[in-house]
C-alpha cells in the first residue's frame, strides 16, 4: 500500500541544473520524517507515472526549470492534455490527464516545486546559483513537509 503523499523529484544528475529534482530528493531524505511520504525519482515523466498517482491524498512533482522569476516557485496543478503525451517526456499536468483518463476519475491534488536552473549542458556539475536556490527551496520543502495537508499547501503558493 503506497503511502498518502509522494514527492516525485525528476531530472539528469548528469545535465548540471537538471538533476535540482533528484538533489531536493536527496535532501528530503536525509532531512524528513518519511513515515507518510513516499520518494520517487526518474530521468523524466512518462505516461506509466499517471499509476504512481494512485491512491495519494497529495502529490509533489520538483524540477528544475528556467522560468522561475526567484530561486523557485510553488503552484497548484490542473490536468492538461497537451502534446508532451506523445513524447517520451511529458508534462506533470499530462500525467494528471492520463491518469484522469485511465481511472476515471480526478487525480489526487498535485502540485509543483520548480527550482530555478541556470546551465543544463551534459556532464557539468550543479552551478552555484543553482545549488543557491536549492538551499532556498530545500527549506521550504521543510516547511511543506512539516504540514502534509491541501489546504496548508494552497496557502504556501508562489503570486
């Protein structure tokens, strides 16, 4: 039996930047009471991780991303088709959107960590900004960590 919430910490240790979801996992572990929390981390989301969905009461997606206007940014996911089903990395709201599909029914409530990444070439090393705005990202992770309910997170997310 899965355990109510899974953080889902996805990106290439070997692409500098990229592997700030792995890393924040890494963190978690070492830093959290997981008796409620189950860690998953994978190169990239695929279609067969809309099963990972099942049975969560919360779910938490960490990437890295090149969008972030700070050090990181917290939101609330919705299940969107989009054309990342058709690729071999998807979307998390195109997992939701599977997992929608195949289950019929709402996914569990998801939500999305993106920390900031600046250099994502093959075979560097985390850059120091990045690894900054991990620390950042590392303590609010605690802070979600310490309430694992919805309507605590929803009050924690980023303008």
């Amino acid at each position: 039996m899965p355990k109510p919430v899974l953080i889902f910490g996805y990106g290439n240790l070997s692409r500098g930047d990229d592997a700030l979801g792995p890393l924040a996992l890494a963190y978690i572990e070492g830093h959290a009471d997981l008796a409620s929390v189950d860690l998953l981390d994978d190169f990239q989301l695929q279609i067969e991780h809309a099963l990972d969905l099942e049975q969560r009461a919360l779910v938490l997606f960490v990437d890295a991303s090149v969008n972030c206007n700070g050090a990181f940014a917290f939101a609330e996911l919705t299940a969107a088709k989009d054309d990342s089903y058709t690729t071999h990395a998807m979307s998390p709201a195109a997992v939701l959107a599977v997992y929608q599909t195949i289950k019929h029914q709402p996914p569990p409530p998801c939500f999305l960590l993106s920390i900031k990444g600046e250099h994502f070439e093959l075979g560097e090393g985390l850059s120091a900004e990045a690894d900054g705005h991990l620390a950042e990202a590392c303590q609010f992770l605690q802070r979600l960590l310490a309430d694992l309910d919805v309507a605590a997170w929803r009050c924690l997310l980023s303008p």
